[in-house]
C-alpha cells in the first residue's frame, strides 16, 4: 500500500508561518489503523460552541499509556486547525497526514509509561452533510448535533477514533444563554462562563468515539417516563414549539426498553435515555443515553399520526435502542466485526416489535423481506463476506452494507435459532452481553459462546457463513430403505451468472418438514461441510418434503415444476413467502421456467394472509415490466389490473373506522400499484380528486390516503399540479413534509416537468438533502429515467461534492440498474466507473451493481418471450 502523502501540517496561523519539518525520519504515517503502543486511559473534551456561528474551539485531554518509546503519537483529527499540543507535559509539533491522522511530534521521545496528551484546536461547523460535528437551522434557530459512525469524530475533535478504544469520556460545553447542552451522560455541573454556561457531564461509560453525542441549542424537553427495571427517564430533545408532536413516541418509547430487557435478560446498561430528535432521518444513531431518531419518524402532527407513521418510528427506534444492548454495551473491537453490531440488532429488533404490536406482524414480515434481500446481493458473484475484512475506509463505508451486513445477518441468526431452539439461542446472545459488558468483542468471542452453549460443530457451520460469501443452492430427495428415512441433499453455490464454484461448501444447519396423510413432523441436522452431500434422518417415510421449515433456512431449494401444485397446500405461510421468494430467483437464471414461478402470483395474490399478497406484488417483478415493450407493458397493466384491482377497489382510497391492520397495509400496498402502475381509470380518477382536495385543505383528506393519491396523480399531472406540490413544498413549515412533497415531484411523467423537477436538484438553490429523493425517485421509473440519468450526466460536478460517501455510494448503484438496457449498458458503466471512486464504499457498490445488471440483462433475453406468453394469456 502506498504512504499517503503527508497534508499541510497545521498550527495556528498555519498559512503565515513557515513550512512545519516533517516527521522524524523513518517514521511514516499509518496506512489505516493506528499502530499499537499507545493506548487512551480516558478521553476529556471541552468545547464552546454557538450553533449559529461557523467555528467554534475547543481542548481534548487524554490519559495514555505508551508501551515503548514514541517519536509521534498518532491519533485522528481531519479539517481541524491545531492550535497547540502537548505530549507528556512538553511542546509537541502537529503534522496532519491523508486519511485523517494526526501526528504528534514531541521535541524528545516520549519515554514509556504513563503521559498525557494535550490538544488546542478549532473547527468548523458543517451545514452541507451532516456529518461530524454539523448544524441545521429551524424556525430562524440554530441547532447543532453530531453524527461520528463510523469514522467522523475526528472532524469534531481530535481523538483515538476506533472502536477497539472503548475508555470512559468526559465532556464540558459551554454555550450561550438560551441554550440547552446535552451529552451521553447526566450534566454533573453547571456554571456561569463568559457570559454563557459551561456544562460538566458525568463520566460516561467506556465508549468507542463514534459512540460520543451531544447536541446544543434552544430545545424543549419533552417527558416520555421511565423505563426499564432502574425506571430510567425518557425524554425527548425537540426543537423550540414541536414537543407536541412526538405524542405517539413519547407513548411507547420507555416500553421498548421493558421489552428489551425482557428478551435480552440483561438490564438498560445507561443512567438515561434522552431521544435526541435530529432534523433529517440521517442521523438516527444509537448513542447510548442519547439516542438520535430522525424528525421524519419520531415528529408525527396528531393529524399524521397513521399506521404507516406509527411503524416506521416504532421499527427504527426499536433497532437503535436493542444497539444499546448490542453495540454500545457491547462493541466489535474493529470493523470486520460489524456484523456483530448490526446483524444481531436487527434479528433482534423485529422480535420486540412484535412484543410492542403484534398486530404488526413485524418478525415474520421482516425475515421474509430481509432474507430476498440478502439472496438477492448474495447471488452475485461480486458479494462481500458477512465477516469480511476491513483495510482501508472504503471498507469501513463497505462494513454497512444493507443486504449483507443487515439482511444477510439477521437472516442467519434466524436460521440458527430455528436449529438450535428459541431458548437456547437467546442464551447465547445473552451469554454474550454478560461477558463483554462495557468492552469489545471480536467473532472468536461469539464462536467460542455458541460452542460453549450448542457444540463446536455448530460454531464451526456459523463460521463458514460468515466467512465466504454467496448462498447454498439445496436439492433434496426423500431415501426410504433397511436402514430407515432420510432427506439426502445435495449443495452448491448459486451464482446468479450460473458459473459453478465446485469448492464452496457449506456446513447447513437445516431444519426439513416432511408429512405423510396427517401425520407431519420436522427434524434437523448439520448437512456438508465435508463435501456437498449430507443427510437429515426422518423418523418416517413422507409423501412430501420441505428441506426449509418454517422458511428461515438461509439457502435456496431447487424446485420441480411438476411438483409445485401438490406442495404448496402443505407449506405454512412463512415457507410459501421463502418458496416465492426462491422461484423467483431460480426462474431469473433460467432454473425455473419463468411460467412457473409467474403462476404462484396467483395464489398469493387471492390468499387472506396479507404477507402473502405483499409477497405475490414482489414474485411478479420477475416480468421485469420496467423493461418491457409498449405491448407488453399494455399487457403487463392489464394484468396488474386483473390480479390486484378487485381487492384493491374492495379496500378503497379512504380508511374506515375499525378496519383489520392488514386492510390498512394492503391499501398503501395495493391502491398505488392498481391505480398508478395498472392505470386503474376509476382509482387513479379518485387519487387526483383527493390530491386537488388535500393541497386546498389538509383536514379534508386522511394522510392515510392523501399522500398515496399524491404519488398517483403525479404521474399523469399537469404544471398547475406540479406547481401546487412544490409551493406546498416550499411552504412546508414541517423538514419531512417538505422532503415528502418534493419527493413527489420526481414522479411526474410529462417530459417538461420531469425536467422542472430535475432543475431543482442541480440548481443549488434547494438544499440537495431534501432534493435528491427527486432523483431517485425519477431514476426508478420507467418514463423519467432516461432524463434523470442525462441530468445526472450532466450535472454530476454540481451534484456530487454536496454528497456524503454514503449518498454518493447510494446514487451510484441505482443509476448502475440503467445498465440493464443492453444498448447502453456500456455507457453507463463508463461513466460511473471512474466517478465512483469519489466515494467511500461505492466502487464495489458499483461493482456488484454491474453485476446485477449483466444478470438482469440475460434474464430479459432468456425469459422475455415467455414472460410475453404468460401476459397474453
């Protein structure tokens, strides 16, 4: 690896003094990680910070231990000026390195044993990302917060910025009057300063540097009780006037930690949980003792407050709070483990939600979801290991990858409770918790737990899926002879291209259902490892078999055609969503004629369970209709029509008092895909009369309905409704009605007005964090994609520098799909390449991107024709 060149060195009056002498010879700046030696006792952080203005300064302090002579202490900081330091009491010369290093120089080495380290500095604050230490202003007040993960401490203040430093911190800030300060901890202290406060908070637990938070500014505090077995106050931190809208989150918030304790066994490991409310929903954050949870989900007006609105915060608030159990008590000692941080968080979250509401059927609609997310990236032969190591900061951007780190493993953790048994699992998480309370943890840790409580067979199986990449394609046959009955399977890995990887084998823990006549019973057993092939004894001979029992195997079932229709009415609902989701799949690389996986919809469509008609909406995109010719998609919307129109109509636009959760779920599912894809003539009419009717009075329409007839009406609206939605937009006083309504202008289709909503996004004149749902949204449609990608093309250097990695690494994968198009595949390929090494973890974004597309692009040659036989039917 290449020696980053060194950066300007800084020191106060950087650009007048002269050139700073580099680093001792021999010493060079780290590639990535900080070398061992030095090792942060504690870290102290004082700050005085005035949201509204554009610097602000401030002092770290750190106890170290050094373990041998240092020349430089190393440690981060990045867009900082170093106005002094000290190391060991002496002067110490400050050199910035690429990458976000600091150096510091002392005038002799610093001797080993105990030293500490003394930093003057200033910084600025950012208005344009949202990232580090950032500021945002709100009814003509400004607010400052902080967002760090993973790697943006550094921006706000010099420090030790990895997870593997996990030390107790001290924070003061002083801030003017009018001003509130919030932190981790409780405020210790408080004091006149300056004419402002200076605020003293207590000692933290140990924490990683990601894990600091403060915010500061005019907030109003809002009670939401207390919760947990030490009844820890709740309160939410909300910009001036806007306490009364967080009624639904302030209802239920302290609940969750009930439930959490009450699955985990482990008590709310922090003196207070204050819930930070940030402007964007970037910037949610599980800081322990103050969360951070996004306006748009945690601010719902009474008038608002739908099922969809209720979900949306209880699913994502619940994910950060389990993070204080799984990721903050307990922290991966370096990003390679980021699994254990996100995986177990989100097999755990759902559980509890279902605890909160189990109307919501939020476990069983979130593992059949996550786990087609997971396959879908995990059948490229581009997937990233879920355990996968991490060597520079594209890696660490790469660390959180939605389908593999998220999806993928909640996905496996699922499979291994189905194996292991719902209790045992849990004891092992809990096990885990206990061991490495308030310290780091690495996957040896949590292997050697599993084994401890299961057997080192089962530890070894849990390694392999998180240590090689892709999925299992299973064949299983039914064996019935003198020795008994048995499902013999057989494995390989599915690779969406359909070349073969004869080496990869995996140790499956498969649970396989098998019935004869009413008698149906389920067994499992660890299956390959050793080679492809295993067996799972039966205690009889079946007529039928499923070798993925209750649909958490995390593997693929190769299906028989001919078999389909007499196994269906055995499978439980879960196993038909997995089945659905597996056709599908299979059919797209050409294992399954497209016929067959086409012909589940229908069942699913008709069924009563509402997952199931969520499920048959997913199965038929296998028609790729985004891709289709005029006649097949008049076809393609016929058949939209005629599968999903008569239950759609039943439900209706308007809700109706005490209507079932799953009609109120289908509706947000059902009406905008019968009405804007099927071109339903009565519903879309419906949708555009409600539209004109909420823009001239909001109380006149539920949001229920009003913000679905939006998106409908959009697509066929003229300029006076476009300009209606935007002067609603810019009318907003509300951040997340703003970014919904602008949002809505990407869906309009005619050809000027796709254009009108493009300008905004590249103007500069709107704020590119509430305009770039524009362009998403106008890239994934099949009228407006075109002159979204040329907009992109074209303005790519007004749009990407206002863009974090992240964003960035997002826009590069979705505008990557467009290379689905055979004729200009080439074209996009070339012009996302070079771009996307701007942005951290978007090269191999981009990468298993192409991938996908190459793969979508056989499935539209090998399937097209009997995708246009199966609509003409």
């Amino acid at each position: 690896m290449p020696i980053p060149a060194l950066a300007l060195a800084v020191a106060a009056l950087a650009a007048a003094a002269p050139a700073v002498p580099p680093l001792p010879a021999g010493e060079v700046p780290p590639a990535l990680r900080l070398p061992a030696g030095v090792r942060p006792v504690r870290g102290e952080v004082s700050l005085t910070l005035d949201p509204a203005a554009e610097r602000y300064r401030g002092r770290v302090r750190y106890p170290v231990v050094l373990d041998a002579p240092a020349r430089v202490v190393w440690l981060h900081a990045e867009g900082l000026e170093i106005e002094e330091a000290r190391v060991g009491g002496r002067p110490a010369r400050a050199v910035l390195a690429d990458g976000g290093l600091l150096g510091l120089v002392p005038d002799a080495p610093q001797p080993p044993g105990e030293a500490t380290v003394e930093i003057a500095f200033a910084g600025a604050v950012d208005r344009v990302r949202s990232r580090g230490l950032y500021a945002v202003p709100e009814a003509g007040r400004w607010y400052a917060y902080t967002f760090f993960e993973p790697a943006d401490a550094r921006r706000a203040f010099p420090c030790f910025d990895e997870p593997g430093f996990k030390i107790p911190w001290r924070l003061s800030l002083t801030v003017k009057p009018g001003d509130r300060a919030l932190a981790n901890t409780p405020a210790a202290r408080e004091a006149p300063d300056g004419g402002g406060t200076r605020v003293e908070f207590a000692e933290t637990r140990p924490l990683p540097s990601y894990l600091v938070a403060f915010v500061v500014g005019p907030f109003d505090l809002v009670d939401g009780g207390a919760g947990g077995a030490a009844r820890v106050p709740v309160r939410f931190v909300v910009p001036r006037g806007r306490g009364g809208e967080t009624r639904y989150a302030a209802s239920v918030t302290a609940r969750m930690l009930d439930l959490i304790e009450a699955e985990t066994g482990v008590p709310y490991p922090y003196e207070k949980c204050d819930v930070a409310v940030v402007p964007r929903f970037w910037g949610t954050m599980e800081h322990p003792g103050i969360v951070a949870l996004g306006q748009p989900l945690t601010l719902i007006p009474p008038a608002e407050e739908t099922r969809e609105r209720r979900l949306r915060y209880a699913t994502i608030a619940m994910h950060e709070l389990v993070h204080h159990w799984f990721g903050d008590l307990v922290t991966m000692a370096w990003w390679d483990d980021t699994w254990l941080n996100e995986s177990l968080t989100s097999f755990l979250d759902s559980v509890v939600v279902d605890a909160l509401e189990p109307a919501w059927r939020r476990t069983a609609r979130r593992r059949a979801e996550g786990r087609a997310s997971a396959l879908e990236a995990d059948v490229l032969a581009a997937a990233k290991r879920l355990r996968e190591p991490v060597g520079s900061r594209d890696e660490i951007e790469g660390a959180f990858d939605n389908a593999i780190t998220y999806d993928k493993g909640a996905a496996v953790a699922a499979m291994y409770e189905r194996f292991l048994g719902r209790e045992a699992w849990r004891a092992v998480l809990r096990d885990h918790l206990l061991a490495h309370a308030h310290r780091t943890a690495t996957t040896e840790d949590f292997l050697a737990t599993l084994a401890s409580r299961s057997s080192p067979a089962v530890a070894a199986s849990l390694r392999g899926f998180l240590e090689r990449p892709g999925v299992p394609l299973v064949r299983a046959a039914v064996r019935c002879d003198g020795r008994g009955a048995a499902a013999v399977v057989r494995q390989e890995r599915f690779l969406a291209s359909g070349a073969r990887d004869p080496a990869a084998t995996w140790s499956i823990p498969l649970c396989v259902r098998a019935g004869a006549g009413a008698r149906v019973e389920t067994a499992c057993g660890l299956v390959g490892g050793d080679g492809p092939e295993g067996e799972v004894a039966l205690p009889f001979c079946p007529e039928w078999l499923w070798p993925n029992a209750g649909g958490t195997g995390y593997h693929l079932t190769a299906l028989d055609p001919a078999a389909l229709p007499g196994l269906w009415p055995h499978l439980a609902p879960a196993e038909r969503l997995a089945l659905a989701t597996d056709a599908s799949l299979l059919a797209r690389r050409g294992d399954l004629p497209p016929e067959a996986a086409l012909g589940l919809v229908a069942p699913l469509a008709g069924s009563e369970d509402g997952l199931q008609v969520e499920a048959s909406l997913e199965l038929a995109r296998l028609a790729q209709p985004e891709w289709l010719d005029a006649a097949d998609h008049a076809r393609w919307r016929a058949f939209v029509r005629e599968t999903w129109g008569p239950r759609a109509r039943a439900i209706g636009w308007m809700p109706r008092r005490g209507e079932p959760d799953e009609a109120t779920a289908l509706r947000r599912l059902l009406l905008p895909r019968v009405a804007g894809e099927g071109e339903d003539p009565a519903l879309a009419g419906e949708a555009a009369r409600l539209a004109r009717r909420w823009l001239a009075d909001r109380r006149s329409v539920p949001a229920e309905a009003a913000w679905p007839a939006l998106e409908v009406a959009a697509r066929t609206g003229d300029a006076a409704l476009f300009d209606r939605i935007l002067a609603a937009a810019r009318g907003a006083r509300d951040r997340t009605d703003r970014a919904r309504l602008l949002a809505i202008l990407g869906r309009f289709e005619r050809p000027a007005l796709v254009d009108r909503a493009l300008a905004l996004v590249a103007s500069g004149a709107e704020d590119l964090r509430d305009t770039a749902a524009i362009l998403r949204v106008a890239l994934a449609g099949r009228e407006t994609r075109w002159r979204a990608w040329e907009l992109l093309r074209t303005r790519w250097e007004a749009i990407a520098p206002r863009l974090r990695s992240d964003e960035g690494s997002w826009l590069v994968e979705q505008a990557a799909g467009l290379a689905c198009d055979p004729g200009r595949a080439g074209e996009v390929a070339a012009f996302l390449r070079p771009r996307a090494e701007a942005f951290d973890g978007a090269p191999r974004a981009l990468a298993r991107a192409l991938e996908d597309a190459g793969a979508c692009r056989a499935a539209r040659a090998r399937n097209g024709p009997a995708v246009a036989r199966f609509l003409a039917r």
